[in-house]
C-alpha cells in the first residue's frame, strides 16, 4: 500500500524536525507547558467529590495520554473505556483524554453524551470527526492519528505526559510509526476489525479493509511499547492471524464494572410487575449480536410463559426490522433505543436472566461482553454463546447458562431459566463472586504498571 507507507515517512519526517525544533527552545516551552495546565484546569468539568483521585495524584507522579476513538456516548466500547480512564485517574497524577466526536453529538440530542463529569485531574479534548462509512471512516481514524500523534509529541517535549495508551492499531498509527513515541506507547488490539466489517462491506472494498487492517496490526505488533488485549485466546487468535511473532510484551487487559457504582444502582433496582418476567438484552443492535434470533426465540417461549416480557436495551441499524419481527410473531417486548448507560443498568438490574446469543465471530469468540460482567456484578443470571473465550473458564448451569446461536436451543434454555426458578437462584448468587475478578480498580492498576514501565525505561 504505497499511500500509507509514503505517509507514514513523512510524518515520522515531520515529528523528527518537530522534536528538534522544540527541543532548542525546551524551557521556554516548559513555562508555556505550565501555564497550559493552569488554563485547562480552569476550563474543564469537574468531579467536585472526587477527592480519591486527589490523593491518588499525590502517591504517582505519572501523566499520562489516553486517545480513544470514544470516550463519550453510550456503546460498550465507549463505557467499558470512560470506566477504565475513570478508574486509571486514580491510580496516576494525571490523565489527558483525546478522543473523537462526531457531528451527531453537537447538534442532535445526542449532545447529552457530552455532559460527563470527570474527576479534577483529566481533561478530555474532543477531535471533531465526522462519521464516514467504510473504508473511507478506517482512513478518516488514521488521518486523526497523525493529528493526534503531533499534538502527543508537543505534550511529551513538554513534559505534559509520560506515557501514552491508545486503543485501536488504526488510530495508533500516528504513535507507533515513530520511534521516541512508540517506545512510551501502550496499544490496546480488541478485536480484527476485518472480521466485524465484512459482512457489511462487498465487491472489492474487501481487500483494501484486510490490507490497511493487517498493515495497522502487524505495525502495532513490531513497535509499540507493550501491547494489550482483551483476552488470552485473543492474545492467540492475533498472532496466528497475523502471521509472525511478536517483539512486543502482551499482556491481557479485560472489560469489567466499576464495582462501586454497579452496587448503587443495585441498590435502586426498579420495581417490576408481578405480571410479567423480563427476558433481556443489552448492547448495540448489530447483526453478530443475535438479537433476530432472540426475537424468533421469544416467540416459542411465549407460548408457554405468556408473561415473558422482552426487553431490548440499545439501538443500531436493525431497530425497525426487529421492531416489525416483534409485532409480526406477537412477542411482548419493549425497545428501548438507545439510553445513557447508567439507565440501562439500572434495566438491566431488573432482568429475570439476561441473554446474549451472539453469533460467532472472531471478536465474540475472544472477548468477555462487557453486559455480562455488570450482569453478574447486579446478582443477575446470563444465558450466553459458548464462546471460546467462556469455555473452559465457566461451568455450564453452575456460573451460567450456555447456549447456541440458534432459535430452537435459545428458546429451550430461556424455557429451562423459568422452569428452574432455584437455579436461577444458585446463579445469582454466584455472579457477584464472578465480578470481583473483573472490578476496574484492579484492570487500570494493571494498565497502570504497564505505562510506568515504559516511562521508567526512558528516563
């Protein structure tokens, strides 16, 4: 791919000149770097109750940069990273957030997913980034890379961060395609973006979404700092996939639940009507989720349970089909569209059992839904897939209850839920010892020794 390898050039051209450039007039710069702090925290939210991220700041004198393709909004990308920034503030002196929005977010009524309080030492800073569908969006996220890889090495000659997280191999390559940022770098690969963006891709569109993807991986692979992903078959599933061995220390980064916050909202759990049992889902409304085949499922079940009552809780482009799939088949059933996500835990706190029948992908096989770590941290039973990912760590009717992709056996486990009220029982109170291994004080204190090592190495 001649284009991206002539940009890559010369950005790394640019950043070298930049870095020397700036570092002759290095103190001047330090004073102006001070005075962009003072201004900053004068013009961010704040968390005025957040005194622990105060006297976390005074045990770590770490500062880092965290760029994340979505720190605002309410899918499960853009809450499983606001919770673990949230949770990494905590554990350094300072968190810079640089993150992308969209025009949605500005002038809809999606702007209430600006309003996020954070604590007083992170500043988010908003790139505008206006939504382009494939391939054209997957080359709009790297040119915001670049962007954001200028404006990181400004901070580090700063000395405004040490070190630097980013999620996502494509918004990384501004960071990992130049030495003295890709040293400090720590990149996050949750899933081969191919593989969620095929099927809705055709023709020849096809090879030049593998090609930038596996360029972006193997780039992340060879250079970056450390490396982190979502899961140990993952961690497989990626250098198999790409095709050579890495140089780059992986270590496992999981979702998980601020456990604190869950436990408040279990504490609030709505009141549900004696006449009907709520059979839920939850998460973005795409095809690999299985929410049609939820649907069909339903429709059997309500044969039998005719108060089992559906609630879907999310948005995305299947909204209408599954909506007239509802109406169609008669299934009792609620559609929520999208909502911020703490109303859709306090949903969620009200399930009977929450399923997730996910279809397999490479992406569903070797990552934990973050849905099923809040269910479990809200004492809530999940019927899931088999994934991977699940098979081998967790006991079948003992930690969950497992399914397959398919409408007779979704129905026939939904069916096995409301028939066995005292295993219900037994799930329940075996989740919330599941969550504890998944608590985000513990993950952003992994992440968190990670980005010091790197600091530490290059000083």
């Amino acid at each position: 791919m001649p284009i991206p390898c002539g940009f890559v050039l010369f950005h790394r051209q640019i950043l070298d000149l930049l870095e020397n450039l700036l570092s002759y007039s290095q103190p001047l710069l330090l004073n102006l770097g001070d005075n962009m702090l003072e201004w900053s925290s004068e013009h961010r939210l704040r968390d005025r109750n957040s005194d622990r991220s105060r006297e976390a700041a005074a045990t770590s004198g770490m500062k880092v940069l965290a760029v994340l393709p979505s720190f605002y909004g309410w899918t499960g990308d853009a809450v499983n990273e606001r919770q673990l920034t949230l949770a990494l503030s905590r554990c350094v002196k300072s968190v810079y957030v640089l993150t992308l929005i969209g025009l949605k977010q500005l002038v809809t009524r999606r702007r209430s997913e600006l309003k996020v309080s954070v604590p007083e030492n992170m500043r988010v800073l908003p790139l505008l980034c206006p939504y382009l569908p494939p391939p054209l969006g997957l080359f709009e996220i790297v040119l915001a890379s670049y962007v954001f890889g200028l404006f990181a090495a400004i901070l580090r000659i700063l000395r405004i961060v040490d070190s630097i997280y980013v999620r996502n191999s494509l918004l990384a390559f501004g960071f990992v395609s130049t030495k003295n940022l890709a040293k400090v770098t720590v990149v996050k690969l949750p899933a081969l973006v191919e593989d969620e963006l095929l099927p809705t891709i055709g023709g020849q569109l096809n090879k030049v979404v593998v090609k930038l993807c596996k360029t972006a991986d193997k780039l992340v692979l060879a250079n970056a700092g450390r490396v982190c992903v979502p899961s140990e078959a993952f961690r497989q599933q990626l250098i198999a996939r790409r095709g050579l061995p890495t140089r780059t220390p992986i270590f496992v980064i999981s979702p998980g639940v601020d456990a604190k916050k869950i436990g408040s909202m279990k504490a609030d759990d709505q009141a549900v009507s004696r006449s009907e049992t709520r059979i839920g889902f939850i998460g973005s409304l795409s095809w690999w989720q299985g929410v049609d085949l939820l649907v069909e499922s339903m429709a059997i079940v309500n044969k039998q349970f005719p108060e089992a009552h559906l609630y879907i809780v999310g948005g995305g482009k299947m909204s209408g089909m599954l909506e007239q799939k509802c109406r169609s088949l008669k299934v009792r059933y609620t559609l929520t569209g999208f909502i911020p996500h703490e109303d859709a835990v306090k949903l969620l706190a009200t399930f009977y059992t929450l399923v997730s029948p996910g279809r397999r992908t490479s992406t569903t096989e070797s990552n934990i839904p973050i849905k099923l770590v809040e269910a479990w941290a809200l004492g809530v039973p999940v019927i899931v897939t088999k994934h991977r990912v699940l098979d081998g760590k967790f006991k079948d009717r003992e930690d969950l209850i497992f399914c397959e992709p398919e409408v007779k056996d979704i129905a026939d486990k939904i069916l096995l839920a409301l028939k066995n009220p005292e295993m219900m029982n037994r799930l329940a109170e075996r989740s919330a010892r599941l969550a504890e291994e998944f608590d985000y004080e513990h993950i952003a204190s992994r992440l968190s020794e990670a980005l010091n090592e790197l600091k530490r190495k290059t000083f």
